[in-house]
C-alpha cells in the first residue's frame, strides 16, 4: 500500500454534517430525540411479537427480525455522529473506518435480503393459501432468516476485501459522518477502476437488482388481489402497501448514493443521514401503524407494564 514521497493514512478526518457549534447542538438534540422516541418502539415491537402467542405468524417473526436488523444497523453510525457534535477535531482511525464500513453494507445488505424474503411470504400467502403453512413454515422461516444474514455478511466481506485495498496515502479528509467505499475510493492514489467496477456491480448492481425484483413482486401481489373479495382486498392491500413503502424508503436512498458508479451527487450527506439514521429505524413502525393486530398488542403490553409499576410503587 505504500508508494514513494506519500505516507500511509492511519485515520480520517471527518468533516461532519456541519461545522457550525450552533447547528450541531441542534442536530445533536434532534437526532438524540429522535432516538429517545423511536428506538424504544421498535425494541417494544420485537417484545410484543416474542411475547403475544396470536402474533406467531411468519410474516410477524419477519416483521421483528427486521426490527431487529434496524436496531442493529442504526447503532452502527450513529453512536460516533452524536459523540462528533461535540469534538472539534473529528477523526476515526483506519481500522475503525474499515470496520464501520464492513457493519454498513453487511447490515444494509441483510436488510435488503429480508424485504425480500418478507415479499416472498407475501407471495406463498396471496397466490398459494393452500400450500402456506408447508411453503413457510417456521423451520423455513429460520433458514430464510439466517440466509438473509448470511448473504448480508457475503456482501459486506467482499466489500471490505476490496476496500482494504484501495491505495490511500492522503490526503485523509471525509466530507462526510462515517466511512463508505465511494469516498474512500476518492481518495485513492492510484488507478483504482478495476476494483471501483467490483466495488459498484457489488453495491450498486445488488441494490438496483433488489428494488426490481421487490416492485415487480408486489405489483404483481396487488394485481392478484382483484380475484380476492372485498374484505380481503382491503386487508392485503394495505400490508402490500406498507411493504412498497418500505421498499422505496429503504432502497430509493441507497440508489441514489451507490447507484452511479462512484461519482459525486448532490445533498449526498443530507441523504445518507435518511438512508443510515430515520428510515432504518422508521421501517418496523410504518408496519405497525398499519396494522391493528400488533397495534392492539403493543398497547396491552404497554398497560401491563403501566400496571404493574403502579402495583410495584403501592407495594413498596
């Protein structure tokens, strides 16, 4: 990695989301607020559905896994973003840039799988009910959960073989929160097109690929629906729906960022606080409040809980 009158970069400088003192407190309190709120609903999703025997279908067990999934992939640029508001010299070391990047795409990509396992359910239970409780049964559901973490941890290794690759000897400025391959690409210096054009049919093609497959799916979903009666074209509709969303809340950031081959977009950095901090964490809960069933659970876990720490204070 070494190249003559050059030195080896051993961390990065990251340029944040602002450089004034002012706009950072109050990204630092929005965000922080924004975790305070939604991040405890989706950990109340995941005890809902391991806690309520009437949610035990595949298509909830996907529905905490992928809650799960989200937890997981907003913990791991967030936490370093939040503690930057309040350093004046932003770094990250070498190492913890790689690492950071292998969690992104491995977590991404897990993410990607899963809607798309969450759109074959779909599939089994509109075109084949008869075949459902065979097709998607729960030892096939585990497999496809673990299928899904498996293909994410695939990506997310050839990605971190190719980036560590990439010739960096300076300069060592990120204009931007956390690490990615695009910028670390920018930073090359060497030719670098071979492992670009590995890096984007890994990254780029993967995504493209999942958003089209999961549209076409769903469209095809909702056009089965008009042989099905009134009162279940509403029901699977309205899931079909919530699944789109999520689908172009999840992929649509991620196209637009790794869709064209390492090239600089506008609003990059806006975009991808969306693509890495709110959607992610917004996903489970665009399901729930389309769906009276765990709705009506969450709310009774939470009045049992509201019970019992008034049963707890008069006891004590």
């Amino acid at each position: 990695m070494e190249h003559e009158n050059c030195t080896v970069v051993t961390e990065f400088v990251l340029l944040g989301l602002s450089q004034n003192h002012e706009v950072q407190m109050i990204l630092f309190f929005f965000f922080l607020l924004f975790y305070m709120i939604i991040l405890p609903g989706n950990i109340l999703i995941i005890l809902t559905i391991r806690g309520d025997s009437q949610l035990g279908s595949p298509m909830y067990f996907f529905l905490a896994n992928l809650a799960f999934l989200d937890i997981c992939y907003c913990s791991v640029t967030p936490p370093k973003m939040l503690a930057d508001f309040f350093s004046h010299q932003k770094t990250i070391s070498y190492n913890a840039c790689m690492a950071q990047l292998f969690f992104l795409h491995f977590l991404g990509a897990a993410e990607a799988f899963m809607l798309m396992v969450m759109a074959y359910d779909r599939y089994v239970a509109i075109c084949k009910p008869l075949h459902y409780t065979r097709l998607v049964k729960r030892g096939v559901c585990s497999v496809l959960v673990g299928a899904t973490w498996a293909g994410g941890f695939i990506h997310g290794i050839i990605l971190f073989a190719l980036s560590i690759h990439v010739p960096l000897c300076g300069p060592n400025i990120l204009d931007n929160f956390f690490c990615d391959v695009h910028q670390l690409v920018k930073l090359a210096c060497a030719n670098t097109y071979i492992v670009e054009l590995l890096m984007f049919l890994n990254n780029g093609v993967v995504i493209i690929m999942c958003f089209t497959l999961l549209l076409i799916s769903y469209i095809v979903l909702l056009l089965k629906l008009r042989t099905q009666s009134f009162k279940t074209k509403n029901k699977v509709a309205s899931t079909c729906v919530s699944h789109m969303i999520v689908v172009f809340v999840m992929c649509g950031p991620a196209m637009y960022i790794y869709g064209l081959p390492f090239q600089v977009v506008p609003m990059e950095k806006v975009v991808a606080v969306f693509h890495t901090v709110i959607f992610p964490l917004t996903n489970p809960m665009i399901y729930t409040l389309r769906n009276k069933e765990i709705k009506g659970s969450m709310w009774k876990l939470v009045s049992k809980y509201i019970l019992w720490c008034e049963a707890f204070q008069n006891h004590y």
